[in-house]
C-alpha cells in the first residue's frame, strides 16, 4: 500500500486495499477528490479576486515550499480505520491548507491522523509555541484570503490560552476553525486525573460568547458533520471563529464499519447573498439628492473590484470618504476624496468636519457608527439621513458588547458592502462622475534630534520604496497619514478585539498567505505586543515563512502610562508617576536578541534617526532572501494627538 496522495487524481490513487478498506477508500475518495488546483499565481491575482464563494480558483491551497518540510515517513495507512481519521478525512474536504497547532494528548487520534493518515498534508500542521499565537496565526491568514484556517488546540488549558485570540477574530469578523478536545466523555474511559481534570461537562462555554457556533459530536459521522458545518459556518458572512470539541473517546475509537461517503461539498453550499432592491432603491434616492454625502468605509473584503467600485460610487457621488485603521484598507487614503487620515482610535479633524457637515452618511459596515456619530455630533439625534450596510446584526449576542451602540438608522440595507455597491451604482443610474485625481497629502513633519514613531514610518516608506508592501499589524503609536494605502491588501487592520499580544501571530498568519505573491510583509508592533507575542517568531522562522517586524519600542505599555497620567489629573496628584507599573526598562530587553534567539534575524536597537534607513534596508534584503526580520526601533513615547484626546477623554 501507498500512503494516500492528495495532488493525485482520482483514477492514480491506489486502490489495492480490499473489502471494507476498499469501502473506506471509497469515502476518503469522495472527501478529498477535489485536489486544489494552484492558488497562487506570480502576481497575486488569486487574492484580488473575490474570494469567496467563488469557483475553486480562489480558494488556498499549500504552498510549496512549505509542504517540503516535516515530511512523515510513510506509514502505510489508505483507509479511515479509527474516528479521528474520519474527521482528518473532512478537514480535508474542506480544502483548508494548515492547521496551526499546540499538541495535546487530548487529540493524540486526530494528531495521529493527520500526520500517519493523511500524510502532514492538506491541512499541513504548523507547529505554534502557544495556543494564542496558533489562533492569531490562523486569523491573520483570513485577513487575508477571506478565508478560515484551522488551528487545533488541547483540551481546556490550551483552549484557556487560545481565548484572547479566538476574541480578538471574534470582533475582527474573521472565519477560524478551532479544533479542540476533551477527556473521554465516558467517564469509564479516563485515565486517572489528567483526563478527569481535561474534561469539562460543557467546554464550549468558555468560548460561546464570541464564537459564531460550537458542538461537541459523539461519533466519527456527527464528527465528520461537525466539521464541515464550522468550516460553512465559519466562512458564511457574517464570519466568525467555530469550535469543535472532539472526545478523546470517540478519536481513538476503532471503526467496527465502514461510514457512509457523502459528497462533502453539498454540505457547505456557497451562501449568495443579495442585494435587497427596495432599500437600494431608496438610498440611491437620498444620495441622488445629497449635498454632503459622506461614505464610512469599514468592513469590507480585500477584494480589488470591489475596491475599484467603491472608488467609483464615491466619485459618482462627489461624496466624502473617511476609513479606519481598526479594520483594513477600504478606500485609497490620498484620494482627494479621503478627509484626513485614519486612526484606530479618535478621528481625525477634517472627518469631524465631515461629519458635522454631512446630510447622507453612507455606513460601509463601519465598525462603531454610534459611537462615531456621538462623539462628533453629541448624544442628540443626527440630523443627517443614516444608509447602514451591513450583516453584523445577525452575530450579536448577550454576551459581548462588541457590537457597539444602536445607531439611528434611515435606511437599512442587509447585505455585505461588496455586494450593496454595485447595486447603488446601478440604481443611481446614469451621472456624471465628478473628476477628481489623487492628490499628494502631507507627510507628518519630523522633528529634528528626535527618534518617533513618525521618523521610523518615513524611513520605513523610503527603505520599502516600490515594492508592493502589505502592512499587517501596526502599532497603537501608528500615525495613519505616515502611510498611503493605494490597494486593498496595503493593509490589513488591527487586531478586533483589543487583545494586545495579537500583532506577531496575526502577522505571521498574514505572511504565509501572502507568500509567493510578491507583497513584502512588514508589522509595526509596539513593544507591549511583541513581547506578549514574540514566540509566533519561531513558526515562521520554522516554516520559513519570510516577514519583517518592525517594533516601536518606546519601551513601556504606554498607552496606559496615558491612562495614568487622566487620572492623576483628575485626582489632582503628580503626573509624573505615570511610569510606575508600565515601563518595560531596567533592564532593557533585547528584543533582536528575542528574534535570533529563535532563529529570525534581529536588528538594533535603532537608537538614531540616521541609522533608520540601512538598518531597515538589510532587513528587507534578508527577508526578500527568505528570512523572518525582526527590528528594534527605540522611539520616544508618544502618539497622535487624536489618539491622545480620544484616549485620555474625561469619562464620568
Ligand atoms: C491582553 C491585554 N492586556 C492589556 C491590555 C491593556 N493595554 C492596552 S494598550 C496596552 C499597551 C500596549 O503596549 P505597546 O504594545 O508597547 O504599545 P504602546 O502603547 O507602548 O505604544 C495595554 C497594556 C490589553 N489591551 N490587552
Ligand atoms: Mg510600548
């Protein structure tokens, strides 16, 4: 026997097992016989094009050279013989490339199926340091692609650590499929204490506030359902993260017959939304109408045409564009029709202005509306008429808040913005575009002698020059009007949840589906989040995935030394204690140390301007040789001014 081959075509695959193995072979065929055509073409096309519910041309695939590495010996295993195999046979199906993972004995079956039964490959495992980081990976590739990844994790303590990524895509609307595991349910079936204290009566508990759907199935064919209701779950918009909780039990139990095939992509069916005709009908009318639009460009895809349609809708309408750096690029930031430049808190003034002005607010699924509208306009009701886009109303719950307050709403349209755009186009009718061409828009002023966050975006921008860069993360201190965003995948968002420690998984995670596409990766990360992140380095650096981290490192979490420094305003007492439980100094970490420390190549400290551009200048050639690249950049403290007001705001 052969060790099955997933690359092979249906008619190759050997087929010299007899009976039931044969039988089984004959399920296994029907779960995997879609073998992904190439994902990737030379100029990243593949992730341009809608990405979603499209043929399989859009859909990830492995990549080569990763597929080289942790190559098993082969074991000899063609047919589905314990339960674990049956679930290994529908993660397959479900055409998911990698599953990020920290090991446990809770699902040493599923382990053991991946890597003897299907080979390490399709999903490939890629081996994380921390369940946090195995989560924040398998988010940043969905910032990417559109699409969920897998990420398995151990029973209870390895779920308990993947909880503030799982949160962080959660509120990001990013599709995950996690698997995770428990004790053998039958209690006879324990071993003493480590699976009486891995087995909880309800895991999913700990995570059903902020996952989109959750099961713990108690056979291999409930499993085998399981799993491809999480992946359609999953990549169905509104998107989330789902979990599956497999028994130790039911993975290592024996097959006593053979399972029944099923065609497995019946049962994630593309779900096609559209556009709802009346409530288009209706904003079209008020836009037609409108003096002052103004558009709210939130969540949307990375999707290039629908990027270009927004440049138009935006164009026809003559209206205002404003965009935010919590989610990814939306809209051309030096387009003349972009006010100011985006922040991830506090907007800045000219979008304030905006605001105020503005008789039809289009909202593109922008992530707080309310709150955007109140801390302009006051708590009173907006005079403006208010267009929503979006589905996110169909993923609150009771537990998070994350939805933000209810916004008066004029019109509601139900439906991803990609797919309302055009829509409005068509029902706006013929019109003359207004002309309008991308304007140069200021760089921050740099001040002389001094080492900020600002002077390290310039140098970064300059060390980058053309190359097609994605941003994958940036840090609280980021300036947006440093970087012009001109695509959709020029960046990437921030990390959702607010869960500091997200910014080197997410990357990674980003990095690996942007390999082969000739986009540079680069994060900014403060030093906080580096830190609490830093071992995501290793799986890169392992997998050979190329990414470069730049930190700015103002050594301390100073967002909050912020906080501090309000209160004791408030409070009237000494300001300059603010340091005093936030400083990360004395002794100085040596964070390039923490890089090579696992095999990346570290830089610095950057302590001069000057020296900004050669070092980022060798970072980016190691990294074009393959290499993950990490630079210390020692900044001052500090952050915009509408970050700082809207941060340190009074609040009674
Ligand atoms: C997991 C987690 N712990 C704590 C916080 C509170 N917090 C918000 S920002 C921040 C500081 C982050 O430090 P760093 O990444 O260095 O950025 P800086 O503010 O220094 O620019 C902290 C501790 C959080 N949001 N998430
Ligand atoms: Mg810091």
């Amino acid at each position: 026997m052969r060790v099955r081959d997933p690359q092979q075509n249906q008619g190759e695959r050997i087929g010299d097992a007899i009976g039931i193995l044969r039988y089984c072979e004959k399920l296994s065929d029907q779960l995997i016989r879609r073998a992904p055509p190439a994902w990737r073409d030379n100029d990243g096309a593949h992730i341009l094009a809608s990405n979603r519910n499209e043929s399989a041309k859009g859909r990830p695939a492995g990549n080569g050279r990763l597929s080289a590495l942790d190559r098993p010996v082969p074991a000899g295993v063609n047919a589905a013989g314990f339960g674990s195999d049956v679930v290994a046979d529908a993660l397959r199906a479900t055409d998911i490339p990698y599953i990020a993972l920290n090991p446990g004995a809770s699902y040493r079956g599923l382990h053991d199926s991946l890597v003897n039964y299907l080979g390490n490959e399709q999903p490939q495992m890629l081996l994380c340091l921390h369940e946090e980081s195995a989560v924040a990976i398998a988010h940043g590739y969905a910032k990417v692609t559109g699409r969920a990844m897998a990420a398995a994790v151990h029973s209870n303590v390895g779920l308990m650590h993947a909880t503030m990524a799982i949160f962080n895509a959660w509120c990001d609307r990013m599709p995950i499929v996690i698997l995770g595991a428990t004790g053998p349910v039958d209690a006879v079936k324990r071993r003493p204490w480590i699976d009486w204290i891995h087995t909880a009566s309800d895991q999913g508990a700990l995570i059903r506030g902020y996952t989109k759907w959750d099961d713990q199935p108690a056979s291999p064919i409930a499993a085998r359902e399981a799993v491809l209701r999480a992946n359609w779950i999953a990549n169905t918009a509104p998107r989330g993260p789902t979990y599956v909780n497999l028994d130790a039990g039911m993975q290592e139990s024996k097959l006593v017959q053979p399972v029944e095939p099923i065609d497995a992509r019946r049962f994630m069916p593309p779900v096609e939304s559209v556009a709802p005709p009346a409530p288009i009908k209706r904003a079209a009318d008020l836009l037609r109408e409108a003096k002052n639009p103004l558009i709210l460009a939130g969540r949307v895809s990375r999707d290039l045409n629908a990027w270009n349609t927004r440049i138009a809708l935006a164009e026809r309408l003559g209206a205002w564009v404003a965009t935010d750096l919590k989610v990814a690029a939306a809209f051309p930031t030096d387009h003349r029709l972009h006010v100011g430049s985006p922040g991830t808190i506090g907007i800045a003034a000219q979008a304030t202005d905006a605001i105020r002005e503005a008789d039809v607010i289009l909202s593109f699924d922008w992530v707080d509306l309310t709150g955007t509208l109140k801390s302009v306009l006051g708590p009173g009701m907006p005079s403006a008429r208010i267009v929503q886009i979006s589905v996110d109303h169909h993923l609150h719950n009771g537990w998070s808040m994350d939805y933000q307050g209810l916004p008066p709403v004029d019109v509601f349209i139900d439906c991803e913005p990609d797919i309302a755009v055009p829509a409005l186009m068509a029902a706006l009718g013929a019109g003359k575009p207004h002309a309008f061409t991308p304007v140069n828009k200021e760089f921050p002023k740099l001040e002389d002698g001094k080492l900020t966050v600002d002077h390290l975006a310039d140098a970064l921008r300059r060390s980058v020059g053309k190359r097609p860069t994605t941003l994958t993360h940036v840090s609280l201190s980021w300036n947006g009007a440093s970087w012009p965003f001109r695509h959709p995948l020029d960046y990437l968002g921030s990390d959702g949840g607010g869960g500091v420690g997200g910014g080197p998984g997410i990357s990674v995670g980003a990095a690996l589906a942007l390999m082969g596409t000739g986009r540079l990766p680069v994060a900014v990360c403060g030093d906080g989040d580096f830190l609490m992140g830093v071992t995501a380095l290793w799986t890169a650096a392992h997998y050979r995935i190329p990414l470069l981290i730049v930190v700015a490192n103002n050594r301390s979490f100073f967002n909050d030394e912020l906080h501090q420094e309000r209160m004791a305003r408030m409070r009237n007492r000494p300001v300059e204690n603010r340091w005093i439980g936030q400083r990360i100094s004395d002794p100085d970490i040596d964070l390039a140390g923490m890089a090579r420390a696992q095999g990346a190549q570290g830089f610095g400290p950057v302590t001069a301007a000057a020296d900004l551009e050669p070092t980022f200048e060798k970072a980016i050639a190691a990294v074009e040789a393959g290499a993950v690249a990490v630079v210390d950049v020692r900044v001052e403290p500090g952050y915009t001014a509408a970050m700082t007001a809207a941060m340190t705001r009074k609040s009674e």
